[in-house]
C-alpha cells in the first residue's frame, strides 16, 4: 500500500497497490508533485492522447479559463447545478473535513472553483484522469500541495483509495467512458456512507442532429489528433460564417419527427441544434472554439442520454436523486447514498 500522508488531516489518501491480484494498479511513478501514474496501459489511447493535446500547455485551456470567467459562462459546465454544488463543498470544507473525488477531472477546471480564496481548508481533492498531460496542472497558489492529489487512472474502474469520498463527482466525462453504466457503478463504490454522487451527461439532441453526429464522429474519430484538430477548424469556421448571417428562419409549425419547434431562428443557432455542432464564440476566439468542435466529434466515445437512463441508474444504486437541471446540451445530476 501506498500511503500518501496529508498532515493536520484525520484521514490521508492510501492507495492500494499491486501487492497480488492484476486489479490493482502499479505505481508507475510521479507526473509531477502529486501527479502519480496508475495506468499500466490505456485501453482507449486515442481518448487519452485526445486530451493529452487539448488539457496540454500548448493550448492552454486552464489558463484561459482561469482568466475568462465570462467567455466560460458560455459552456454548459457554468449552466447546470455545478456553481452551487461547490459552493456547498467549499462552505462544508471550512470546518469539517471533506474529501472529494472528481472523476475525469480534465485539466483542473474543477479545483480551480473549489480552491478559489478563501482555500476551504479542509478539502481534500483527489481527481483522476486518464490523460497523459495531468503533470502540467497547474495547483492554486494559495492550496497546501498536501490537499491536492491528481491520479492517471481509468475511471471506469474502481479509483483504488482505501477511504471512500464524502463527494464524488464526473463532470461531462462519464459518456466519453466505453461503458458508462459501468463506469457509473465505480463511482458509486467511491462514495461514503451518507456521501453525494454528481454528474452531467450529453442529453440526446433531436433526430437530424442524432444521425448527423454519428455519422460525423464515425469518421473524425479516427482521424489524428492533427487532422482533427485542422478539420474541426472547419468547424469553427462555418460557425462563424453562419452567425454572420443577420436573416431569421421561420418555423411555422412543430415539425415532430425532424425535433423542430415552431419559431423563429438564428441561422446558426438552428443549424447547430439540428444539424451539427458549428460552435465559434468571438470571446473564445477561433483557436478555442476549434478546440470546443474538436472536443465533440473527436473522443471515440460520445454517448447521449435522457434523464430517466440516468435517474435509473441512481435509483439502482440505491441513491435519492435530489437535483436534476437540464438543458439542451447536458443534464445534471445530484444524489444522496440511502
Ligand atoms: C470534456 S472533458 C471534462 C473534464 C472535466 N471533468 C471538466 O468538467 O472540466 C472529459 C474528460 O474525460 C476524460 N476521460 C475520458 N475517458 C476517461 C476514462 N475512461 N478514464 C478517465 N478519464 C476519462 C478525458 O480525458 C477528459 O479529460
């Protein structure tokens, strides 16, 4: 067993390690600080080093993030029960000791809210990703290194911590995993007793825009990260050309099978939720906004849900669902171990 002490802290992160059985993981060494690798070797690599590219410093989306708190508000993170969940987190944090698990935790978006000033001194974060650039996250200045642990680790299987988490969360990740309703039930072993369970997932679009992602995503996600990359530049590029055009469209009816409202439209805005993801955003500007294409047609796996899927698979795990916020991009969440 490895065991990583946090001091000033009732409990620490122990890792469970080789000793017999193939299930647990190998140390495979240090990324950086508290950056450990579990990963023996990945199953889905064209994932990993998907997001290897776009977590990585040559992109730079911490740091953009970090700076552009209103060009984020434009992402659907910002839109559903996160902002408060956290704040939750962070108030609890301040006197009791609370651990906290974020499944697929990306380039640190996530530790960056919870570790905002004031620091919640007693948070303990550990998140866990696949990707090969975790080494590069940068840690909030004001964080103790000992309250942050990044782990390289697939999160459909149980994250081997011996102590389980007060809050576990997998923001807009659990469909990018080959399985999601597996990966679900290892989240769920993470959790303590009276813990919570968070998570977003893709929600189906209509029909057109279904078939068309599908069909789209089949032949981008075999693409190189390159050729990806410089195609979901296209992307971008029509998106931008689209939000150009100042004429309306005018539905006169619901159109039933195609998923299409009666009303009026924004060119872009009615070929991007029913037709294809064209994203451009001015305060992005037109490398991020490729990123933010590149993101949705590229990763292997994309899956899309309806709320009841996801319900079920709290209520089968024995949780009391107590939020769920939609909108049409994602839907959130919230549940309580009963
Ligand atoms: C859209 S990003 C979301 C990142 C982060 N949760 C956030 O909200 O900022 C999806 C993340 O899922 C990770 N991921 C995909 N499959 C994974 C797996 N099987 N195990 C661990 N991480 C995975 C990717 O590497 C990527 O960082």
């Amino acid at each position: 067993m490895i065991t990583l002490e946090v001091p000033g802290f009732g409990s620490s992160v122990k890792l469970e390690r080789s000793a017999n059985a193939a299930s647990f993981p190998q140390f495979r060494g240090r990324l950086s600080g508290s950056s450990i690798d579990l990963i023996d070797s990945v199953a889905d690599v064209r994932t990993a080093e998907h997001y290897a590219l776009q977590w990585g410093a040559s992109i730079g989306f911490q740091n953009f993030a970090r700076d552009n708190p209103d060009a984020m508000a434009y992402t659907p993170s910002r839109q559903l029960g996160w902002s408060e969940l956290f704040e939750r987190i962070r108030e609890r944090a301040r006197t009791v000791p609370t651990r906290i698990y974020d499944a697929a935790c990306g380039c640190g978006l996530i530790m960056d809210e919870l570790f905002r000033d004031p620091v919640p001194e007693q948070l303990l974060y550990v998140g866990a990703d696949i990707h090969g650039s975790l080494g590069e996250i940068s840690v909030p200045r004001n964080a103790q290194p000992e309250q942050i642990f990044f782990l390289r680790w697939d999160i459909s299987n149980p994250i081997p911590v011996i102590e389980p988490f007060d809050f576990v969360i997998c923001r807009s990740s659990i469909h990018h995993t080959r399985e999601p309703a597996h990966t679900f039930g290892s989240l769920v072993r993470a959790v303590a007793p009276t813990g919570r369970l968070a998570i977003t997932a893709y929600a189906k679009k209509c029909r057109l825009r279904e078939l068309n992602d599908d069909a789209i995503r089949n032949e981008f996600s075999k693409l190189s990260n390159e050729e990806a990359l410089k195609a979901a530049g296209e992307f971008m590029v029509l998106g931008k050309a689209l939000q150009a055009v100042s004429e309306r469209l005018k539905v006169e009816r619901d159109l039933e099978w195609l998923g299409i409202r009666a009303g009026e439209y924004g060119i872009q805005d009615f070929i991007y939720d029913h037709m294809i993801k064209c994203w451009f955003n001015p305060m992005f500007g037109e490398k991020l906004s490729s990123i933010v294409n590149f993101d949705w047609y590229h990763p292997t796996y994309a899956y899309r849900f309806d709320t009841v899927t996801l319900r079920n698979w709290f209520a089968a795990a024995g949780f009391a669902v107590e939020r769920i916020i939609s909108t049409k991009a994602q839907h959130y969440l919230e549940g309580v171990r009963i």
